[in-house]
C-alpha cells in the first residue's frame, strides 16, 4: 500500500549548475521546490527565466534571475541576489550547509520568497524577501554550487496554489473584537462553512505524509491522523509517501475532498475508481455510497446527466451539528479517540508549567479549534518545528478537558457538574485559545447546570 519513492541522487560539481526538464515552475514566478542537499560549503539555487547550461554559474550570468544561498560564509549566512546583486545577505538562522543530508524548501510567489526548512513547504519559515520590482517570469530551478560539490536529492517542484495564502488571510483577522462583544455573548468570526478541516484539504499546513498519484507522480499532501480515523492506512514511522500510480488525481481530489469536507463532486465514469480507491483504504461510507450510485445508474440512466458531476454527501453531513469536528465527517470518533490516547501519529507533546507533561496530540485536530495554536503551529519561529508545547498560567485538569473536547466534540459533564472550580477554570481556557467553533453554544451548555 505505502512505498519508498526511489531517491534520486544528484551531484553537481564546482561552479556548475544542473538544469532538468522537470525543474520547472508549472506557472511563470510562481513554484516551490522542495529538495535535500549535503555540502561543506553553499548550497546554490537558482531561478531563471531560461534554462542554464551545465557550465553556467550565476556569477556571470547577466540575464534576469534570482539566486538563493544557504550556508555562505563558512555555513554562517543566507543570501539572496537578484540579477546578481545581494539584496539580502543575513545571518542563517536555521539554514546550513551540512555534511548529511538537510531538508529544504523556496518558494517564489510574484516576488514573494519564502525559504524554510524540513520536507514540508509553508512550515518552518525561517526568512521571507518581497521584491519591490518582482521578476513574474522565472519558471526554471538550477542546482548550483561554489567550490567544492554538493550532492542533492528528492528534488520536487510543485505548484503554488491559493490555500496556505487564503488560510493565512482568514487567520489575521482576530479571533473576536473585544469592543463590539456584548456583555455575556460571543460572535463567531469565521461562519461553520467557512471554517473546518475542509480548509486543510491538501494543504502543506501540517501535512506529514503525501500521495504521489498517477503516472506523473503528482505530490498531494494530507495529514496522517485524519486519514487513518478515517479508514485503514498503516503508517510506519518512515512512511511518508504513498504511491497511487494506477489512480488519477481527480480521483484522489474527490477521496479526500470526501474525508475532509464530508462531500464531494465526481464525474459519473469516476465512480468506479472512486469506489475502487475507498475500498483499498476501506473508507466504507464512501464505498457503500458509490455502489448504491451505480446501481441506480444502471437501472435508469435517466436519473443522471452524463455531462455532470455526481454529488455524494457523507450521510451524516447535514446532521444537527454538519461541521463540528469530528461530527459531519466520515471520521471514526472512537479510532481517532485512540491515537489520542496512544499517542499514535502524535507530532505534539502538551505540557503545563508547575505540573508537567499533559498529553501527547496532533497539531492539525487541535488547529482545528484555536486560532492562536494554528498561528503558533504556522508562523514560521522556533514553536512551529517544535514538538513540545509549554503552556503557562492554566489549570492543567481545563486542559485536558478541553483535548477531550476537541478529539470527541463532547464534553464530560459529569467531571465538571459539581466543581465550580474547574468549571470557571474550563471557561476561561476556552476564552483564552480563542475557539473557532460554537464558542457561544459551548459557554452556554457549561453554564446550564
């Protein structure tokens, strides 16, 4: 089911360049590459309007370009050249040269650079440069080098799409406005259908596991936890990327638009490659659906238009609560209540100070209900590589009912009936991490006793 993709070994000799036909923005001024590299020295890249020749060194080259280093002066500084001119030359806080093989990812967006690490785009930002005169026309990803070689490998280029930039859009605004709230009320800032795990759907946010789909290989991210509640993937601790040659992408967008907004839309000659993917990964709601579709269909054509795409809602998605996580979802509560209590796919360890290690979670359910965590997860510093979160001047039993809350969408009443004092302690947490979701309904069914 889930395969090692072969690792393809690259070495590039001093003052050269490679250039491949698959190192290639899909739009102008607008990519990513994701890549590994090991050197003593600087790790080059360039972006061009053209393609470079194996000699070429960006230090003579007088077209338009961008040049990205890491690790100059002795594994001290990043730089960036624009035609080759330093615009930036800072300290490489995070990036290094390395004699093993690190992780890293650029992107260029019409101007726009972001540089961070790990295998992850849009995680760990450690520096960004906006051009004021963008070049919107460099499509091609050169492999450099100074003076000594440099060897690269799992080279990716991909697209740069609207949903880590609309994400960060929703997250600027604040949680709620302090001088327009009514004593005793709340207001929602983002509405239930603006707002759920559908915002995640393959999104490099905390993604840590990618579908490599069709004969291209085209990499789609996903989060493990909500795949496995979702139906049976088995994931070893290095398993990070699963082959699906035989299926295409519009196949894989509709499995996952399912898992991740309860619905989805397919064209009626996909129902079988649909049906055929739930069912490898045992997605059971969705296989039953897409049966019963092609039943009806081979009974009477009719019912559908060929020329349109076939809608499937997961049963349960217009229930009285359609968006609270994990409700309205084709989400096995009880699996995902076990990886909580496991620990199983945690990328997270919750700790309390003057009481100590709380519980081991997962960033992307507990993003799902916070703002300031998702920002704290997201925002490029030091909290977003980290795997231990330290929280201050909170009751650590709020705490984990709260985490109780998030994984099952219930809260234990009976823990809290009769404690006035954790009662309040719980009210003032939910205040505190800003809840996206039904904070009003929330405050009201614990006040209600």
């Amino acid at each position: 089911m889930i395969e090692k993709k072969q690792q393809k070994f690259l070495t590039v000799a001093p003052f050269e360049c490679a250039w491949q036909k698959d190192f290639k923005f899909k739009e102008a001024g607008r990519g990513c590459v994701v890549f590994e590299a090991f050197a003593c020295n600087d790790v080059t890249v360039v972006f061009r309007e053209n393609v470079g020749s194996q000699h070429y060194h960006y230090k003579t080259d007088s077209s338009p370009h961008y040049t990205v280093v890491f690790g100059s002066h002795r594994n001290r500084r990043l730089k960036i050249e624009v035609d080759g001119k330093a615009v930036v030359d800072v300290e490489g806080v995070g990036l290094c040269s390395s004699a093993s093989f690190q992780s890293y990812w650029i992107s260029v967006y019409d101007g726009l650079i972001c540089i961070g690490n790990g295998r992850y785009p849009f995680q760990n930002v450690v520096f960004q440069w906006l051009d004021s005169n963008p070049n919107c026309n460099v499509q091609y990803v050169g492999l450099s080098s100074w003076d000594k070689h440099v060897g690269y490998r799992n080279v990716n280029v991909l697209p740069l799409t609207q949903n880590h930039i609309s994400l960060w859009k929703q997250l600027d605004s604040r949680a709620y406005n302090e001088d327009e709230e009514d004593e005793g009320d709340y207001e929602e800032p983002m509405s239930n259908d603006k707002w759920g795990l559908a915002n995640f759907l393959e999104s490099w946010e905390l993604s840590d596991v990618v579908f490599s789909v069709g004969m291209e290989e085209k990499p789609v991210p996903a989060h493990k936890v909500i795949l496995a509640a979702a139906g049976n993937f088995q994931f070893g601790a290095d398993d990070d990327i699963i082959q699906l040659r035989e299926f295409g992408y519009p196949t894989l967008h509709a499995f996952l638009q399912y898992i991740y907004a309860g619905q989805t839309r397919i064209s009626e000659p996909q129902l079988g490659p649909l049906r055929e993917i739930s069912l490898q990964f045992e997605v059971m709601p969705l296989v039953k659906q897409c049966e019963e579709i092609m039943e009806r269909f081979k009974m009477n054509k009719k019912l559908f238009d060929s020329g349109k795409n076939v809608e499937i809602i997961y049963p349960n998605h217009q229930s009285l609560r359609p968006t609270v996580f994990p409700y309205g979802l084709p989400i096995n509560v009880g699996r995902l209540n076990q990886f909580y209590s496991t620990g199983e796919y945690s990328d997270l360890e919750v700790y309390v100070e003057d009481y100590g290690f709380v519980a081991a979670a997962h960033k992307i359910v507990i993003s799902l209900w916070s703002v300031p965590f998702l920002k704290m997860f997201t925002n490029g510093m030091r909290e977003s590589s980290s795997t231990k979160v330290y929280l201050r001047e909170i009751s650590p039993e709020a705490m984990i009912e709260m985490l109780d809350y998030m994984y099952s969408g219930e809260l234990n009443s009976e823990d809290i009936k009769d404690n006035d004092t954790l009662l309040l302690h719980v009210l003032l947490l939910a205040d505190k991490i800003q809840y996206v979701k039904y904070f009003k309904s929330f405050r009201q069914f614990l006040l209600v006793k």
